[in-house]
C-alpha cells in the first residue's frame, strides 16, 4: 500500500499536491485571475516524516517547550527579603533575577551584551548550518510544529485533511474542525498565561488570574499572547516565515559555498523519473519523483529546486527521501546537509570536504569570546555596593550668613546585599568642610540602607569660603560600611562664586 502511494504522488504536480485540488492543464484560466497581481494563498498540508530529523526535531520542540512554560516556577532560595522564583523579571522592584544572578537597572548594559552574544551567535550558527534556528528553536516554528501535531490528531495526516477540506460540511467535519481550533486556542491561552509569570510570582499570579483579583494588565497581555499564537501558530503559519520575519533576507549575506545547507544532490539524481520497484533504469537518475520531499515540507516548496527563500532547514524532507530510497532499495542521501562548494567538489571529480574554520567564523566566534568574557569578568568583578551622587544645579551655590559656602547633593547608595547595612559618609579635597544630612535622626555617620535595597539622602556641603580656588574645588565623597570596612569613592566638584 506504500509503494501504490509513492506510485500516485509521482503522478500528481507540485501545486496540485499542495493544494489539494486537481486541475486539468486544459482548464481556461479566469480573466481576472490572469491579471490579479495578488498570489491567493496555497494552503500547505505536511505529511509527517518519520526519520532522525523528526525525531530530533520532536525532542527540541519538548525541551524547549518544557524551558518556556516550567521555568516560572522553578524555586531558587535567595535568603529572607529576596523573591523565590528563580527567573524573575520584576518591574516593580526594578530588578531582574536569574538564578543566582540579580541585575539591577544600572546594570543594563549586561543586557546588551547578551543580545550581541544572541546575535552574533545565530550569525555563526548560520554561517555553519544555514537556518537550523528557523528549522528547529524558532518559537514560530515550534508552536506552527505543535499545531499541526494537533491538527494531525483531530484531523488525520495529509490525505485525510485534504479529502476532509475538499468535503461538505457535516457533523463530523465541523466536529472535527471545531476540536482543532479549540485545542489551538488552549495551547495559545496555555502560550500567553506562561508569559505573564515571567514577571510576577507564578503561584500567587496563578491564584489572582483564578479569583479574577490580578492586575488588568496581566488578562490583557494573556489575551493579546493568545490571540497572536493562535493566529501566527494556527492559521498563517509558513506565511510568518515567507512574508513577515526578515531573517531570510538577512541570511544571505551570512552564508557562503562553504555552509551546510540542505541539497539536492542533482547529478546522482537527474533526469529523475518513475520506476517499478527493485528496477532501476540506466537512463534514469536515483530521484523516482515521488514528491513525498515535497509533501512533508512544513513551507511547501521543493528543494529540488535548489536554494530558496522558503527553506527553513528542518530537514524533514531528507527524511522522507531516505525513507523512499530505502524502499526502493537506492543509497540514501539523495536529500541532505552539504555545501555549494562539495557539490561542485564532486562534479570535478574531488573528494568532498567540509570547512568549519573560515575567516567569517573566526571572526564571529572571536567576538562571542570577548563579549562573554568581558561579561563573565564585570559579573565576577563587581562590587555588592554601589553609590551614585547627583549636585544641584539650581542653585549651583548657596552664599550662608557666615560667609561660608554650601553645596546641595542627592547620594544615592545601593545595598546590593540580602540584609541591612549602615554607612558613613565623609568627603575629602576640600579644607574645612562639613557634612549636613536632611532628615531627622539621620547624620553623616549612620546612614541605613535596607536589604537589597536603594536609599537616597539629601545632603548638604558646607566650606569656607577661601577653601575655593577659581570658584571651584574637587571633591570626593567616601562612604563606607560599618560592618566590614568596604569602601565605594565617588568624585564631584564644589562650586562656589569667582
């Protein structure tokens, strides 16, 4: 029953198996067909491959699946006063925690780094392999993988989704068509929900979305996720990747003859044509164009004819070759990963050979190496203790009765410790000057910070007035921790009249 399958695809074409309709090549086409210049939509139905690259591909998609929705609730003890959740994007406290990791505001910069890491390391990864990220981690490709895996319960494979399509209504197709589109919206819901425990306590998040007591904004972003999965994952689908995400265009410019790309290996296998089984003509290359390449593409297209815009590179079409050729009892890898430049290798009569190391991957795992270690090296390096002190500018300078000169400024001192710390502050530059700190009970020689926390003072700067030269002095304010004697040095200047 196989065989007489593989016998039918080869007869049918490539637009026709796509679509699902039969069309004679006598047919008139319509007049306003001819002049549209709007390509009406193929719906693509994908036949499940079976292979390593399926295989490999339905364990990416569990991993990556598992990371996203169980990460939120993963605990990480940070001590009291500290949230528990281990991955934690906390807007409120102004904080991002990762494990043992906490990134304050002022520490942005970690976040850039890691988008140049995540940049240059899919360029490397291109440069490699092709698109194996749109082939395999995409999350457009992930959920577009899982729906259809659902599609294909309630509606059957690729015959069967065809014949189902091209079918009037009845009870059984409207049952079976609703508990697809159902169990997509559960999955989109199920996508948008574990998107907003990214950013609050996932069990007490969980308990106010039940009881209808969490913030408005969380239903709306749940909403919005959902509608936008199921849209993206359900309906455009291969759409996404052709017409709205860049990164086609973009990974041109990164590959070169020397990347791993899927290909058709053309001189083993034209002029392809049918064959009876355990037959295999001289004047016929080792493709039976079957189609069934063809058929299991998730975009629709044939890679038979050579590299397009569509291929994401998931490989699943050199599963389904393998799984032809085998039948038909031809060495498999008629469809696989391999270089422009070994198919030209092997036209020439040269042994085929792959070269990793190039100027252009160098250079990207040259870059992925210092950004990393200037990042690991800051991570390590820096200090749990952090002041930042701003002057006023207006007034630049208060003239007292005295005679004397003052200076107002904000300090603001970060704890970056999980418990209470004091501080004393003290300046040094400048002869004769004073600290005064606004606020009662609260002096230059005791100020607190809560845990993990950031405190700011006003304080004011007083001198004599001969202590200026120029209208103005250095000064450096030290504040130090009580405790264990750490110091943080913060340089400014005092101004004072000419």
């Amino acid at each position: 029953m196989a065989d007489h399958a593989v016998v039918q695809e080869a007869t049918a074409k490539p637009a026709d198996r796509r679509e699902g309709v039969e069309r004679s090549d006598a047919e008139p086409v319509n007049k306003k067909e001819r002049r549209s210049l709007y390509q009406k939509r193929i719906k693509i139905y994908p036949r499940l491959a079976r292979g390593s690259f399926r295989r490999l591909k339905w364990g990416v998609m569990a991993v990556t699946l598992a990371i996203y929705y169980l990460t939120p609730w993963i605990r990480w003890d940070r001590g009291p006063n500290a949230p528990d959740q281990a991955v934690l994007i906390d807007f409120p406290g102004r904080r991002f925690y990762f494990f043992f990791i906490e990134i304050w505001p002022q520490e942005v910069y970690y976040l850039t780094g890691l988008l140049i890491l995540a940049a240059i390391g899919l360029f490397l990864i291109t440069s490699l392999a092709g698109r194996v990220w749109c082939g395999y981690t995409c999350p457009q490709t992930v959920w577009t993988d899982l729906f259809i895996a659902v599609e294909r319960i309630f509606q059957g494979d690729r015959a069967s989704r065809i014949r189902m399509d091209k079918s009037p209504w009845s009870g059984g197709k409207i049952w079976r068509k609703a508990a697809t589109h159902v169990a997509w919206v559960a999955i989109a819901a199920g996508t948008g929900g574990a998107w907003v425990f990214y950013f609050a306590d996932a069990p007490t998040l969980a308990q106010q979305l039940v009881t209808f007591d969490a913030p408005a904004v969380a239903y709306v972003t749940i909403a919005t996720l959902t509608a936008t999965t199921y849209l993206l994952g359900g309906l455009a689908r291969e759409q996404v990747c052709t017409y709205m995400c860049p990164w086609p265009r973009i990974q041109g410019g990164l590959l070169d003859e020397e990347s791993l790309v899927i290909t058709y290996h053309e001189d083993r296998g034209e002029p392809r044509g049918a064959r009876k089984k355990g037959t295999h003509p001289t004047d016929l290359g080792d493709c039976i164009d079957c189609n069934q390449c063809v058929a299991v593409c998730p975009m629709g297209i044939d890679i038979r004819d050579g590299q397009q815009l569509e291929c994401i590179t998931c490989a699943l079409c050199i599963d389904a070759c393998n799984d032809v050729m085998d039948k038909v009892g031809l060495p498999r890898n008629l469809i696989s990963y391999d270089t422009l430049a070994n198919v030209e290798r092997v036209r020439a009569g040269e042994k085929p050979r792959l070269h990793l190391i190039r100027p252009r991957t160098l250079i990207y795992s040259g870059i992925i190496a210092v950004v990393a270690l200037i990042m690991l090296f800051t991570l390590v390096t820096r200090s749990d203790l952090d002041v930042n002190i701003l002057r006023d500018r207006n007034p630049l300078f208060v003239t007292l009765s005295d005679g004397s000169i003052r200076n107002g400024y904000t300090v603001k001192i970060i704890n970056k410790q999980h418990a209470e710390r004091h501080f004393t502050l003290a300046v040094e530059g400048l002869p004769g000057a004073s600290i005064d700190v606004v606020g009662n009970d609260v002096t230059a020689a005791d100020l607190q910070v809560s845990p993990d926390d950031l405190e700011s003072y006003r304080v004011f700067v007083s001198a004599p007035r001969d202590s200026l030269e120029d209208g103005s002095a250095d000064l450096r304010f030290l504040i130090t921790d009580k405790a264990d004697g750490a110091q943080v040095t913060y340089d400014s200047v005092f101004r004072g009249p000419k």
